[in-house]
C-alpha cells in the first residue's frame, strides 16, 4: 500500500535515472558558460550541440532548427507572438482551436487585444476538429495557424498536416505552428511530415527535468525573439543556457524506448484500462479510441472530480482532475466537445507513461468501485 501510482503523467513525469545522472555531472563536473572561449565552456558547448542533434535526429531537421527555452510554454509563447508580429503586415487572421493548452489561448487573447483576429475552432464530440472546418476556417489572408497534435485532456489527435495543406492550397502567408508538448517522444512524427514551420516541446513530459524546452524554427523563417540580451541561440533567446537542464532532457531522449513499439504497449494498456474501467459499471469514458493512448479522460457521474482525486490520493493513486478552472466551471476542453455538466464535474484524466502496469489500472479500478460505495453523491 506504500507503493504510489502514478498516472497523472500528462502533469508531469517521473525524471529518469539516466536525466537525474546527466543534470547531476552538469552540476559537478561540466559547468563552464557555453558561451566562454576557454576549454570549459567549450566543453559545455559540445555538451549542449549533442542534445541539440540528438533533438534533431528524432524531428529529422537540422541542429540549426531547434532552439532550447525554458519549457512548452515559452516555445508556444515565442512562436505565437513572434509569427503574429512578423506576419502582421500581411493580415490579421489567426486560426486556432477552442481545445489548445492555456499558454496558446491566452497567448491569442494577448494577440486580440492588439487588434488580431482569433479564429477558435471547436472540436468534434471525439476532441478533433474537423478538416472541413479546418478548410473553411484556413482562408488565403490567414497568416497564423496554430493546432496542438495531442491534446492534453483528452489525447485527442488533431489533423495538422491537413493545416499544411490548406495553407498551401489556398496561398495563405501563414506560418503553422504545432504545440507538440504532450506528442513529443509518444507519438513518432517528423517535422516534415507534420508540414509545421514552427514545433513546441517540453522536456519534463517525457522523463527529464522541469525548466527545458525547445522550439524547432523551420529553415528560413526568422521570428523577432521573445527575450533580447547576449545573443545565445542565434539571436532566438538570450540567456545563458541551462546546461544542466539541456543535458538533463538529452538523459531523457537517449532512454526513451522505441517509440512505434511503446505506442503499441500503451494501446493494449489503455484498452485494457477501458475494459476494466466500464466493467465496474461506474466509469464512463470520454477519451475517443483513436485518441493517444498515453491519455484517457473518464468520468464517474453522480462524484466531483476533486472528490474522487483525494479519495484515490488517500489510496496513493494520483491522478488529475483535468483542467478544472478555478471558478469551478469545469474542462473547458469537455465542454467544447459536447459533453454534459454531469460528465465534465465528474471527469478524470488518467495519464500514462512506460512504467504503468495492469496491476495498478486494477487497484485503480477497485478504488473507484469504492469511491462509490463510501462518497456521498454530488
Ligand atoms: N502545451 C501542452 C499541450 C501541455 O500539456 C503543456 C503542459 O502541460 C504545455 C503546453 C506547457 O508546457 P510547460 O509545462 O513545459 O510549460
């Protein structure tokens, strides 16, 4: 029972052995500023190319495309802002969807009120939005589209590559930006079969520590930087690099599994979870079957979702309640796909990660059964 488990992984994840060892001899032993001209910091300097290229082998992209920054929401920051500001001679039409991650909504609210206009797309009852209404929406004087791959809710997949298309299709100027923070080293893509000209990743989302993330910047385009100091990253963002973190999330890269192989693991541990969850008769699932597996929002009608996740906390299961607003109006992201009051204050998000088992979706199965049996219905 001391055991915990742990399956609020789209939060955050459990740093690995081999991040904590590289952020470790970062510290200790190559601590130099990659930025001095002397034998330390160019050995810090080699340290934090070998990352670099280790990002770019996975994205198939050169080194020279990928900027490191402090985490998935300063990437989306830097991208929004930087192509709004760019592009803003050539239109004022921003196309998005209603379901995105915090750091880009309120980053196109910021947008708005310098006189872009936000398209928000909603999403089907399955959390994707249409391509249809993405076509429709995608018009020749759009001169931003910005579309998560992987929700962070629900796991839905949104059709980027489908964003490409029309973009090109229709003639727009608009750069495409991916917020790729809950897809990166879960779901194999490559820049360029994703089409986007500008991609956000996060470094504690898959094993690595907190503070590190990166943002890829396709060949050719240039964006006005969000911090201006030094120069470090070509120009794209001053400050003098956390070696210690970029090395930290190059530990969490070198140990992540095959990821075509451990997206098959997690499909059967997700169906499985699905299985076991309906068959207790008081979960419903909210999550559609072709969502990433590495995500399943479900609810328990008839109890809050803040309930059920200090019920399960008392049982040391930690999952999360989703993104349930502080004015207590519930999931944005359920509301959007259609889902009844019921569904969305009741709703869970369990999130995996490689170390998750069957055992524990039964002792996560068991505890909801008597949550039920012990909580007063809301
Ligand atoms: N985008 C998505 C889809 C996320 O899920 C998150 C974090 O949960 C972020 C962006 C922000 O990433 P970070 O925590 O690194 O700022």
């Amino acid at each position: 029972m001391n055991e915990i488990i742990y399956l609020d992984n789209s939060a955050t994840t459990r740093p690995c052995a081999r991040s904590v060892e590289a952020v470790t001899r970062s510290l200790t032993e190559n601590w130099g500023n990659p930025s001095s001209l002397h034998r330390l910091g160019m050995e810090a300097e080699l340290d934090v190319t070998a990352v670099r290229e280790a990002i770019a082998k996975r994205l198939h992209c050169t080194p020279a495309e990928i900027y490191f920054t402090a985490c998935g929401t300063e990437s989306n920051n830097t991208a929004l802002l930087g192509a709004a500001h760019k592009n803003r001679k050539r239109g004022k039409r921003i196309v998005s969807t209603a379901v995105e991650h915090p750091s880009v909504l309120e980053t196109l609210k910021r947008l708005e009120a310098e006189g872009f206009e936000v398209v928000l797309l909603p999403p089907e009852k399955n959390g994707v939005v249409s391509v249809d209404a993405l076509n429709a929406a995608i018009t020749p004087d759009t001169i931003l589209v910005s579309m998560m791959l992987v929700n962070n809710e629900n796991g839905a997949i949104q059709p980027v590559a489908d964003a490409r298309k029309r973009i090109k299709q229709v003639g727009a100027p608009a750069l495409l930006h991916c917020d790729a923070v809950q897809a990166f080293g879960k779901l194999p893509f490559t820049a360029e079969k994703l089409g986007a000209d500008l991609i956000s990743a996060s470094g504690h989302k898959i094993h690595g520590p907190k503070g590190i993330g990166f943002l890829y910047v396709k060949k050719g385009v240039v964006l006005p930087p969000l911090l201006t100091g030094g120069g470090q990253e070509r120009n794209m963002r001053s400050g003098t690099e956390s070696t210690p973190l970029i090395m930290g999330l190059g530990g969490a890269l070198a140990d992540l599994p095959d990821l075509a192989t451990q997206l098959t693991k997690m499909t059967e541990l997700r169906d499985y979870a699905v299985r076991r969850l309906q068959g207790t008769g008081v979960v419903e699932i909210n999550s559609a079957p072709e969502s990433l597996p590495y995500i399943l929002n479900i609810s328990v009608p008839g109890y809050r979702s803040e309930t059920l996740l200090h019920f399960l906390e008392s049982r040391n299961i930690f999952v999360s309640s989703g993104s349930a607003c502080a004015k207590g109006e519930g999931s944005y992201v359920l509301k959007a796909c259609g889902f009844d009051r019921r569904r969305i204050d009741s709703a869970l998000r369990i999130s995996f990660c490689r170390d998750n088992t069957a055992e524990e979706i039964d002792r996560l199965a068991e505890a909801l059964v008597a949550a039920t049996q012990k909580l007063r219905k809301a």
